[in-house]
C-alpha cells in the first residue's frame, strides 16, 4: 500500500466528519497553542531581562548586603538575631583591595520620604549613591546632570528626581534649579531623569543625591544598605566574589552571615522562575493533550466501528493485519498533525497578541516573543507521537477484525 493512500483517506475522514473531527483536534489545538504561546512568551522575557541585564554590567557586577536582622530557623518561623551588623563607609576601601580586578565599589543608601515644593506634597523614593549609580541602573538624564564627585565629595545638597515626581511637585515648571524640602533639609533639583520602566519598576519617583549627605542630614551615620562592586570583565567575577567573602569575614564579627550575590545568580535565579512557570504550563498542557488524545481515540473507535464492512473487505481481498494497523495509525496521526499545525499557528497568534499588550503597557522596554524553530519541530513531533499513542488500540482493533464476522455486519 502506498504510504500517502492511507494520508488521503485520513483527510477524506476529516472532510467527511468535519464537526466531529473538530471537535476531536480541539483538545490537541488548544494545548499546543497554549505551550507555544507560553514557551514563547518565557523566552521572550527571558531573552528581554538578559538583554537588559547586560546592559547595566549585570555579569560583571556583585552585590553585598549585610544580614538581616530577621531569619527564619529550624521551624521556619521568623526570629530576630541577637545581633546586628552593618555595612559602612570604611568597608568601601576594604572591599575595593580585595581584589585589583575590581572597578569601583559604588554604596547606596535607600529610604521613603515625602518631599515638598511650597505646597505641594509628594511621597519620594530616595536613592542616595554616587555618580556610579546612573551606569548601575542604566538611567538617562533628560535634563540638567546627574550628581558627580564633588557633590559626593562636599555632601551637597543637590539631588535629581524622575519626571513623575518633578511632575507632581512643579507642574509645567522648569524643575532644574528650583529647590525642594526633604525632611526640613532644603535641596536644589539638578537634573531629571528620562523615564525607565522595566518588569514593574520604575524610576518615575525617584529621588538621587550623594550618600553623603544623606548620611549627614537624614541618618546620623555612616551604615549603607549595599554596595555594588562592578568586576573588570564577568571572567573574574567568581574569583573577587570568593575573596569578597573572605575580606568580609575577617573584618566583621559575622561576616559569614553577608549576602554575596552575583549577577550571574541572579540571572539564574530568573531562569529557574520561568523554567518552573514553562514546567507548569507544561503540565496544564499535558492535560489538555490527554484530554485531545481521548477525543482522537474515540473517534478513530467509532471510524472502525463504522467502517467495519470496509475493514472486512480489504481483508478478504488479502490486506494484511499490520497494513490495516498503519492505516489507522497514519490517520490518527492526521488528525494530531492537523491540530498541531493549527495550535502552533494559535501560540504564534497568542505570543503575538501578548507582546503587543507587554509593549504597550511597556513601551520604554522593547518586549519579543521568541518562538524558535526548535519549538515547533517539537510540537510537530509532539503531536505526532500523541497521534501514534492514542491510535495504536484503535488500529490494533481494526487489524484484529475477523473478515468473515466484519462483512456480516
């Protein structure tokens, strides 16, 4: 029997039965439209944040944190240390000689405070840094500069703020050299910052200025809540994060207990969430595939069932068993590649459709669904492999069919 006769007669069944044939592929269609979809929204994320990630030195950078004051123990309940440390000014020069390869060490100080403009109120988010701190976040400045060195240097009272805030407090005001009051401390607005937002962030109410000044004017002293060192090139980031590790622990009491995370752990922190959320849609698709390869069973059940007679013939007539058996396989696989070729066509639609929803809720952040090649000769395979597993009983009943009893019926 010619292999493509069997393909023709399983598209002739799909002509013939078209609601019940449908109705049957749906199950197949939604499923591996749904993983398509998915998977491709995943690596488009994915491949979004990497992108981004790169561009702010993320695999050249490290980040130190002290400990929390709060852990949980053995019974997972939250308790507080006996104990505190805390990351200060001194250890900027510490850590930036533990290794010659490291760049720079950059502090941060982070708090909310509300600030005013004559008698206008607005809640800020303040990050007070240094000049490293625009590069480290990838910002722009849209108008005036951002703070420098000597800002740092004289802790002086000039701080930048994001459009948003510079919005609330000024208006249509020029913000740029008007002033503002931070917790009774009165600042000069310098520059303002172009608008970013990225996965849910956004600098849009920000509030820049030296750490020194924050420290002098607002926190009373020297403790900063991180710092990040930004390596010469990612290959030395895993050899100063280990002597990193090592300074800390012979300079503070519980230096053991310091967070030391790389950007690498980062990024792999990120690709362990999508690959679970790629798991677990994964899973719901396995559903719905069970579901789709119980509806192609049944109706190649009732496609032997009603085609009895014929069976009954092309045996009588020296068909063999195993002839008969491919048949049916061939056109279960039909009706599986058919509705695949038809969910694929739905997960490309349905990554299209999101990612025009993500641009236009994130339109400062170019956002792709990726949809490989590799994925759709895997859901071709899928569907096939579906095809044959759910059609093997019906074929095996058709091929079994006594000729004698079948041409009776």
């Amino acid at each position: 029997m010619n292999i493509f006769e069997p393909i023709r007669m399983g598209l002739g069944q799909l002509l013939v039965h078209k609601l019940r044939a449908s109705l049957s592929i749906l199950g197949i269609l939604i499923s591996v439209g749904s993983v398509t979809g998915i998977v491709s929204l995943g690596d488009g994320l994915r491949a979004t944040v990497t992108e981004h990630f790169e561009q702010t030195g993320g695999p050249s950078i490290i980040t130190v944190r002290a400990p929390n004051s709060w852990y949980r123990n053995s019974k997972n309940q939250w308790v507080k240390r006996d104990w505190e440390e805390f990351i200060e000014n001194k250890d900027i020069d510490i850590l930036k000689d533990a290794s010659e390869y490291i760049e720079f060490v950059a502090p941060i100080i982070y708090f909310d405070l509300p600030v005013q403009y004559r008698k206008i109120s607005a809640q800020a988010r303040v990050r007070a840094g240094d000049e490293r701190l625009l590069a480290i976040e990838n910002w722009k400045i849209a108008k005036g500069r951002f703070i420098n060195q000597d800002d740092v240097r004289n802790a002086s009272k000039a701080v930048v703020i994001g459009d948003k805030l510079a919005e609330d407090l000024y208006g249509e005001e020029e913000p740029v050299g008007k002033e503002l009051k931070l917790d009774t401390v009165r600042y000069t607005v310098v520059g303002v910052l172009a608008p970013l937002k990225f996965m849910g962030n956004s600098n849009d109410r920000n509030l820049i200025g030296p750490y020194t000044t924050a420290q002098f004017r607002h926190t009373g002293d020297q403790r900063l809540h991180r710092l990040t060192i930004m390596a010469d090139a990612p290959e030395y980031v895993p050899e100063i994060a280990l002597r990193l590790r090592s300074v800390l622990k012979n300079t503070h009491e519980h230096g053991e207990d310091f967070e030391v995370r790389t950007g690498s752990d980062q990024i792999e922190q990120f690709n362990n969430v999508v690959t679970i959320l790629k798991i677990v849609a994964g899973g719901i698709a396995g559903i719905s595939l069970l579901v789709g390869g119980i509806g192609i069973m049944n109706i190649m059940l009732v496609s032997v069932t009603e085609r009895t007679r014929e069976i009954g013939l092309r045996k009588a007539i020296g068909a063999r068993q195993r002839t008969i058996m491919f048949q049916f396989i061939i056109e279960s696989m039909v009706l599986c590649l058919f509705g695949g070729a038809l969910g694929i066509l739905l997960g490309l639609g349905l990554g299209a459709g999101l990612e025009m929803v993500i641009t236009k809720l994130q339109s400062e952040v170019p956002f792709n669904s990726v949809v490989t090649p590799g994925l759709m000769i895997f859901a071709v395979f899928y569907s096939a492999a579906i095809g044959i597993f759910f059609g093997v009983y019906p074929a095996y009943r058709a091929s079994k069919l006594d000729p004698v009893d079948a041409l009776r019926k």
